[in-house]
C-alpha cells in the first residue's frame, strides 16, 4: 500500500477509536493495537510530513512549546451565566419570565467546574480554540486543545461551526497527577478547575497532553444558522457530529421538576467522577432565547444555581491582629490548614471583636469553615461539645500590635483603632491605597512592590512616591524590574499629577471619606486649599455629608502632619484643583433622581454616577417616590421589586448608555 494510502488509514482508524472510546465510552481495538497503528502512524509522518493530515492523532500528545498566547476576538461574545445561590432566586427567574408572557419548557444540564472554551471548526477541521477571557477577547489556546482526545479535530460532517464547552480534569486524574508530583517532591495540584485552568494555560502543549484533560461541549452560539428550534436540538445536533455532551441533561417543563433535577444532582453529586458546583436551567426554545435577550453580562434565559458552601471543620489555633490603611484593628484566625472547595485555608478574618464574643470563639476551639459566596474562607460556629477545658477565652488586645500605642474603640463603632498616624503597618496600607485604581491609578506599584520599596526606604509617606526618581539605579535591580519597567513607573507616576482633585482626595484616605464623598467635596469646592480651610458647618450643610465625615475631614487637615504633607505634594506638582467638565443639558437627566442597582457589565457605578452629574442628575443610594429613574444591572436585587411596586422608570444598562451616548 502506498505511503499516503497507509498515513490516511491509520488516520481514520485511530480517530474512529478515540471516538468510541472517549465520546461513546467503548473500545473497538486494544489498547495495544492503538499503541502499535499510533507508533507506525507518527513514524510515517515524521519520515514524510507532507501526508500528515491536520486531525492526526498525533497532535493529541502536543509538541509545540509558545511563547505566549495571541488573543482571539470572539464573533458572538461569551457571556457569564448569572448566578443564583437559593430556591428563591430560581423562582423569581421562572416568575419573571412567566410574567413576560412565556411559558417555556427549560433543560437542566450540570455546570462543571473547569474552564471555558470556544472551538471553532471550518468545513470540519478544527482551526482555533480560545478562552473565554473577558467575554469579547480570549487566549488562543488551539495547540493545547488538540491534547483534548474527547474534543474531535474533525467531525463527522463537512460542517463550519463553533460551539462552546467546558474543559475540565476529572477526578481520577488529579489523583493520579498528584502521586507523581508526590514523589518528584513537587507541589500539589490543589483541586480538579485549577488544575484545569493551570494546565490548559501551560506554554508547552507536550506537558498540556500529560495532563489528560477532557471536554463537555454544551452551547451553540447560532444554532439558527442551522434549522435547529430548540436547546435540545442543537445539543443532539452537536452531539451527531462527533461531540461529547453530558448525558446528565434533562428536559423539564416547570419550577418543580427544575428543583427535583437540582435536588437529585446534589445528592450525586460527590459520586460522579468530575466536579460540578450547580446546575444550569435553560430556557428550551430558541425563539424564546432570543426574545428573552440579554443584559451586557449575562443572557437573560438562563441562570446558574451554585450548590451551598461546603462547610469542614478545623482547630483555631491562634487569633491574630492586623492593622489597616485607616488604623482599624482586625482579629484573624490562625487555622490548622484544612481544604475548603479545593483550597488550603490558613488563615481567615473574625472581624471583629463582637463577632467573637457573639459567637464565643476560643483559641482551641474545633471551628466550621466554609467559603462564603464559594470564594472568600469565613468561620462559622465553635463546636462546643468538642471542647477538652483547655480552650482560650477570647482576650481583645490594648495596644497596636506593630507601634504599640493603645487602641481605641468609639462607641458607635464596632472596630478598634491604632491612633498613631505613624503607624508603620498604616504607613504601608496607605501607600498601597494611594496608588490603587480608584484613587491615583498609579501601575506598577502594587501591594508586593509598595512593601519592597518601603521596607528598602525608598518610599516612607506619600510624597516620596514623586521622587523615586532619586532611586533609579536601584529600582532597576529590583526582580522583575529593568530599565523599561522602571521607564514606565516614572510616566505613571508623572501622569498621576495630572488627575482632578476628587482622586487625590480619596488617595489621601481620609477616614470614610470614599470616591463619592471625595466627589462631591471636590466639586463643592473646586480646591484643596479651600477644603482645608471648611468649618464641620460648612461641610454638614452639604447634601450627603454628615456630621461624622465632616468631623473627620476637619480633623484631617487640622493635623500639622498632613498639612506638611499636602504642602510637599503642591511642590511636586500633583494638581489640586476639580477638572470639572461643562454640564451637559440633557433633559432626560437634568433635575432628575437616579438610584444605581446590580452589576454594571460596561461602566463602573462612579463612571455611571458621573455621567448622570454631568448631564446635571444626581444619584441616591435608596429607591422612593422621589426617585425618577432606576438604572438596573445584573443581579438587581430589592431595589428592582421596590421601583416595580411604585410604577418608576427602570433603564437597562443598554438603555442607560444609549440615552448617554446621544448627548456625546
């Protein structure tokens, strides 16, 4: 048989077995057979590379290593799911569709827990693979996909397409991983998606093979594009080509099949060999979907119900004390490290000192941990049947733990403070908080940087930021840090002297004075000098503004330390005036009340709170019959059902931008 005849048949005959094995879970040939036609196979192209075909199963074991990854803009953006965390979430989801008039039936599917993937085929070749990113631009990932052997490199029909799935790593194979990594003295993969999202991100495609990861393929982002009527459809469409598909799917025609599904997934749920931490519902008809639409974050015909935290229990082995930018005390937990989700956890906040005695947290104490949200570690409750007798009442510290002056605590507050300006561990904190986005948007000196550089002495209070300069040479020694690093530093820091006033009057972090505050104080009154000389009268006549904010802005600038302070930075150029922009007269703002609620997907709520000033509305944070509009984002909250009840206008996002867009 000629060369290319044979490259062709070993071809199709080991992608046939990858496809009953790994889609259909069955094996036509022996192991040993695909080993042996597998080895003739990549001996026959290395020899005569020109037959290669571009689904060989060669490709599966990687061999290319990048230098990083090009980014690939996605046609049809990739949206986030939204979230729900309780039954009675899920039931305001099948209400409000109900209540736009539809009654559809929904599929249920389990959410894996891995990481997404859009795979993009031409005449039925796959050509290119890439991470969802931030929705709109992704990482080409291709040459790490094709390792995948559950993701075909060809399909079964002729067809250009892209679908979207989840790429994960099943249990057996972390375990497996981490014996090896055990003996090679190498760090464990702590849990199945890391390990997922690490591998697949790796530059070398040969280590991404090893990591045996697989793919559930579950979206179709134009299923219209090929006739298909419903969500069903298009996963038995998708699954004809030669997709795998979670087999766990179901068709269920209201709200209680849907809590059935999720009530039966969660109890299976340990005992199925990946990871899935919720279920996903589904509107089934397509026409539907596409009525239903979307916000600029999430489709609005689907959500995502998260399983509740997992909760573990461990020993609080001692109770530590932090202390912040402002100088507020915070009691920390010192734990035995114990997995939550996936993650060792060390170490987590108690708060504060009422928090502690409310639930009478003692040093020895067996705790619950869990992760609030899925995310952050949270202490629960002491088991108090487990305690021996030798438990530590909980005692709250006097004085600062880093200076050693004594704390205060006021009465209408919950939280310790170290009154030490001096503070080194505020020192630090406010170093770090100056030069954070929100407030000066200095890049380059984050948390890790900020602390080298003050513990260098380079950088003791604020200003000396603006002449680090004088230390060039020496930063440029730094790790990760050379001549163009540095470079840039020095413009961003150059380009923080040109921000308006309110930015530099959050920096400063004057005590609950936020970028809101910050913002109106500036616009009140256009300069810092004229700040510095308002009386606590001058200050509470303006709206918003209470006695407390006033009393910490007078105290601030009162202080001979923060006077100097200021005076340091006027030398070295940093601006001191509001740049205001002209108002724009736009009668759907002018005069008006806005209240902002849920997650803005294009503009952050300061952004949004601007646009509205400048168009001369303004914003509140609580919804009345004053209210004139409310400008809804995902997961709105009360505040939608409040502005429902009194009949106010409510504006999407989409809504919100475009009546902005028509005054620019």
């Amino acid at each position: 048989m000629e060369i290319k005849a044979r490259i062709n048949e070993l071809t199709d005959l080991l992608n046939d077995a990858n496809y009953h094995y790994y889609i259909e879970d069955r094996s036509i040939i022996t192991d040993q057979e695909f080993d042996k036609y597998l080895k003739e196979l990549t001996e026959l192209e290395m020899e005569y590379p020109v037959y290669k075909r571009s689904d060989s199963p060669t490709q599966r074991v990687g061999g290319n290593v990048l230098e990083g990854f090009e980014k690939v803009t996605h046609r049809i953006p990739m949206l986030s799911i939204e979230d729900v965390f309780n039954e009675e979430e899920i039931i305001n989801f099948e209400k409000r569709i109900r209540k736009e008039g539809y009654h559809p039936e929904y599929v249920c599917e389990l959410k894996i827990d891995g990481l997404s993937v859009s795979a993009y085929y031409e005449n039925g070749v796959l050509v290119r693979a890439a991470t969802r990113g931030n929705g709109s631009v992704g990482d080409d990932i291709t040459n790490n996909v094709k390792t995948i052997k559950s993701l075909p490199l060809k399909l079964k029909k002729n067809v250009t397409i892209e679908v979207r799935g989840e790429i994960y790593m099943s249990r057996d194979t972390l375990k497996k991983i981490n014996l090896e990594r055990e003996k090679e003295n190498k760090p464990l993969l702590q849990n199945c998606r890391n390990a997922a999202s690490g591998s697949i991100k790796l530059l070398d495609s040969r280590e991404v093979a090893k990591r045996k990861l697989e793919c559930f393929i579950y979206h179709l982002p134009n299923p219209e594009d090929y006739g298909l009527k419903t969500h069903e459809e298009a996963l038995n469409f998708m699954k004809s080509l030669g997709f795998r598909t979670n087999p766990n799917n179901r068709v269920v025609k209201n709200i209680d099949e849907i809590m059935n599904f999720i009530q039966e997934k969660g109890r299976l749920r340990d005992s199925l060999p990946y990871d899935i931490d919720g279920i996903v519902v589904k509107v089934n008809d397509l026409a539907t979907q596409k009525k239903l639409g979307s916000t600029s974050k999430y489709p609005r015909w689907c959500i995502a119900y998260k399983f509740p935290a997992k909760t573990v229990y461990t020993r609080l082995i001692d109770i530590l004390f932090t202390v912040g930018r402002t100088g507020q005390i915070t009691p920390n937990a010192i734990l035995e490290p114990v997995i939550v989700q996936g993650s060792t956890i060390k170490k987590a906040t108690l708060h504060n000192e009422d928090n502690i005695i409310h639930k009478d947290i003692r040093i020895g104490d067996i705790v619950s941990i869990y992760k609030a949200g899925d995310v952050i570690p949270a202490v629960g409750e002491p088991l108090i049947e487990r305690r021996t007798g030798t438990e530590k009442p909980f005692q709250m510290i006097e004085n600062c733990p880093i200076c050693g002056s004594k704390i205060i605590r006021k009465e209408s507050e919950a939280d310790y403070f170290c009154p030490n300006v001096h503070c080194p561990a505020r020192h630090v904190e406010s170093l770090i908080h100056f030069a954070s986005k929100d407030a000066m948007n200095i890049e380059g000196l984050g948390d890790a940087i900020m602390e080298d550089l003050y513990n260098y002495g380079y950088i003791k209070d604020i200003s000396d930021i603006y002449l680090l300069k004088n230390y060039e040479k020496e930063l440029e020694q730094l790790e990760g840090y050379g001549k163009k690093s540095v470079d840039k530093l020095f413009q961003n820091i150059e380009n923080s002297k040109k921000n308006s006033l309110e930015k530099l009057l959050f920096g400063l972090g004057i005590k609950q004075v936020g970028n809101k505050t910050a913002k109106i104080l500036s616009q009140k009154f256009s300069h810092l000098d004229n700040l510095m000389k308002a009386t606590i009268d001058d200050l509470t006549v303006i709206p918003d503004i209470g006695p407390i904010i006033a009393w910490n802005v007078v105290d601030y600038f009162q202080q001979e330390v923060n006077q100097q302070l200021i005076e340091k930075l006027k030398q070295y150029g940093v601006n001191m005036e509001y740049l205001s922009s002209d108002v724009i007269v736009d009668d759907d703002f002018l005069n008006k009340t806005f209240v902002l609620t849920g997650t803005l997907g294009q503009v952050t709520r300061d952004e949004a709170s601007r646009l509205i000033e400048e168009r001369g509305g303004k914003t509140t944070s609580s919804v009345t019959k004053k209210t004139s509009v409310v400008v809804v984002g995902d997961n709105p909250g009360s505040k939608y059902n409040k502005a429902v009840d009194l009949n106010i206008e409510i504006w999407n996002e989409k809504e919100f931008l475009e009546k902005i867009n028509k005054t620019n």
